[in-house]
C-alpha cells in the first residue's frame, strides 16, 4: 500500500490542499497527500479541518485532533467520520497560526542551539517545547567552532546573553533556512553538522544560512520558515544547571513578543503606580526595601522593649499569686510574640513552681509555661478538646488555640481549678 505523499516536506507554506481518503481505521484516516505535519522531533502535530467534497457524503467541517506517524504513512485523527468512505475526495486546511508559530520557534531553536555550539562548544542533548516556553539542555562537551571561542566551564546568565544575541543577529540577517534530502549517511556526513547522525536513510538536514557559513546545521523532520527572519526575536528567560548541563529557558516568534508586552504592560502599570519612570523603578523599589527594613528594626525593638516591660509585670504576678495558675493577658500580642516571651521562662525557677497562662488575644490562644514541674503539654492534650481547642508541646511549654475568647477563657478557669 503507498504511503501519503508528504506535502509539508516538498513546501512547508501548503494551508489548503484537496485528498483523496485511501482507508480509514480505528486509529483515524490515511490520505494519498498531506501537509499535515505529524508530531515528532519535538514539535507538536498540525491542526486543523477535513470536509468531504465527493464520493461520500458532503458536511460540515470535520476538526483534526491529532496527527501521528505510522511507519511511512500519516494517520489524521478527526473528532468524527461523518460522511467520510474510503476513496471520497476531501479538502483540508491546515491552522496556519498554529503551524507557523511552530516553525517560528522550532527554527528558533535551531539558530539559539547553533550559537551555544559556535561560541560554547555546547551540544543540545534535550529539546521541548512547552505550552509557557521552550527548554534545550546544553552539555559542554565538544570545543567551539569559532575560533576566537574556549569552551566555558560554565554557561552563566552573560554567557547566555552573549549566545542570545548572537542568535538574533542570525534572525536579523535573514539568513536562508534550506532543507536538504539524504539517502543515505554517507552523503550527509558531508554537511557541517553540529550534531552526529541517528540514522542512516532518509535523512533530513536543517541548514541555517549556506553550509559553507551556517548559523546552525542539524538533522531534523520539523518544520521551520524558509528564513530566519521569520523567526522575528529570540528570548532568554533563565538559564540553571541541571544534571551534568545547562538548562536553558526561552521562547521565539511572535510568543516572545506576547510576553515582552505583557512583561512591559506589567512593569509600565507598577512603575505609574510608584509614581516612578520605568528607568527609575528599579531605584525606588530598592529605596522603599531600604525604608522596610529599617522600620522592621525598629518594630523589633520596640517589640523587645514591650515585652521587657510585660516581663516585669509577670514577674510582680509570679511574686504574689497565691494560685498555681497565673494568666496573663497580652492585648497586643501574637501567638508568636507570646512563644518569645516565654521563651525566658520556659523550664526556669523564674515559673516559682507555677503554671503560666499568656493569653494573646488577637489568636484568642495561649502559650502554657513551666518550669517541668507541671507538664504543659500534657494539660493541653487532656483538656484543650473539651472547648473545641487545639494545640500540642512538650513539658516547658506549649501552645493551645480556640474558636473564641469565651472558650478559651474556660479552659483557664478549668486548669486554676485543676490545679488548686
């Protein structure tokens, strides 16, 4: 049985196209041509839709919802057969934005991966492209083929701007993106290849700009523009290490435009609500950090000179209590302002044999101190439940928390009890 004729290898420019179905079967429908691009190589399948023009039954248009290999053939699967039959003549159309953002950032890339090869001497051992952006993980293995280039130890975040902007000078020249067709190995070692061959027949090589000054010459089966200009920009992201390489973040086409403008329409809208230019946020950002922090050390003064003097008068408390149990109410206090208060009496004769309450009122919570002598955490595993609290610790302290100050003001009540 022949195989489809594959119309995206001959001109990756072909949207529309009339087909004949030569079988349909469970896993979808066989054409004698397409220019739907199968996935593989990294890049996502071709979509689109299908429409019966004769020899079945004419209808509305049948959307593609995927497209696979399958051995040499390509199968098109639709979300429904209606009206198709084997041998009916078809016309399909192709989701031109879907497949030329693909060509973008495939070639895209190409020419990025060629540029960390030519200065870094970095073979591409990984390539996905994402939904949010594209990755290549970059192994520093072979020497670079400029010559003015050493092989790094390193692909830092400047060394990735150099590469970056190399690989847009390549788009700015609208270098030619050629296609070449090999039988066999042989024939194709010939090319400048970045990258050893996989295969052995029916090889497909990339070329960006002429194989005598290629920007990037690889083997691959995607489709990509027929020049580098297409591509339009080229962006890093971020570049981190991963395993024994560099992981590189970027994008390519018109989706890095998209995320300049929302980046920028983002930054434009915080600066005007600084009061500030775009030059002169960063700036002001790093001023008012500075004011944070410097109002942060005050708070943490203040807050130790507030709990000197609440130390004080627990101190007056313990002296003249007369009960085993002394609360001592924190207006101001968080759960946590309370835990570093009484980390100064925690398993100290400080406690006088007592238990201590501090009550913060604005968690409605209580931090339980000892000096060992009473267990703290076992009085809160015992009673806490019976006014829907909650909490835990050990013997010189713990923590128990409720719904209300009612609730937690009967817990109290129950341990001075308790303990009298």
């Amino acid at each position: 049985m022949m195989s489809a004729t594959k119309l995206y290898q001959k001109d990756v420019y072909t949207k529309e196209w009339e087909a004949e179905v030569t079988r349909i079967t469970e896993q979808g429908i066989y054409l004698d041509q397409t220019a739907f691009f199968p996935e593989g190589g990294g890049q996502s399948c071709d979509l689109g839709t299908i429409q019966v023009l004769s020899g079945g039954k004419p209808g509305e248009l049948l959307p593609v919802t995927d497209v696979q290999e399958d051995g040499d053939d390509v199968v098109h699967r639709l979300a429904s057969l209606d009206g198709l039959h084997e041998g009916c003549r078809v016309r399909c159309n192709i989701d031109w934005p879907r497949r030329f953002d693909n060509m973008q950032r495939h070639c895209g890339e190409h020419i990025l991966s060629g540029i960390f090869y030519q200065e870094c001497g970095g073979v591409n051992r990984g390539f996905h492209m994402g939904d949010d952006y594209m990755t290549i993980d970059i192994s520093l293995e072979d020497e670079p083929t400029n010559p003015e280039a050493s092989r790094p130890e390193l692909i830092d975040w400047n060394m990735a701007l150099h590469c970056e902007r190399l690989a847009n000078e390549v788009v700015w020249s609208n270098a030619p993106v050629h296609v070449f067709r090999f039988d066999n190995r042989e024939d194709a070692e010939k090319m400048p290849l970045r990258k050893k061959l996989a295969f052995d027949e029916d090889i497909s090589i990339v070329c960006v700009g002429s194989p005598e000054h290629a920007a990037d010459c690889v083997a691959c089966c995607g489709t990509h523009p027929s020049t580098a200009g297409q591509v339009g920009l080229i962006k890093l992201y971020k570049v981190e290490k991963y395993k024994d390489m560099f992981r590189v973040y970027f994008e390519a086409g018109a989706r890095a435009l998209t995320d300049y403008e929302k980046k920028h329409d983002m930054l434009t809208e915080l600066s005007n609500s600084y009061s500030s230019s775009i030059e002169d946020f960063p700036d002001k950002v790093r001023g008012l950090e500075q004011r944070v922090a410097d109002t942060k050390g005050e708070l943490i003064k203040l807050k130790h000179a507030f709990t000197e003097i609440e130390c004080a008068a627990l101190d007056e408390e313990l002296a003249t209590a007369d009960t085993k149990v002394v609360v001592h109410a924190l207006e101001h206090f968080s759960m946590d302002d309370a835990f570093n208060m009484a980390k100064s009496y925690m398993g100290k004769d400080r406690c006088k044999g007592k238990l201590i309450l501090l009550y913060s009122k604005p968690s409605t919570s209580y931090v339980l101190v000892s000096d060992g002598e009473i267990h703290c955490g076992s009085l809160v595993k015992e009673y806490a439940n019976f006014y829907q609290g909650k909490g835990g610790g050990n013997d010189v302290s713990a923590r128990a928390i409720f719904t209300s100050e009612e609730n937690a003001s009967l817990f109290a009540d129950l341990l001075t009890k308790h303990l009298t």
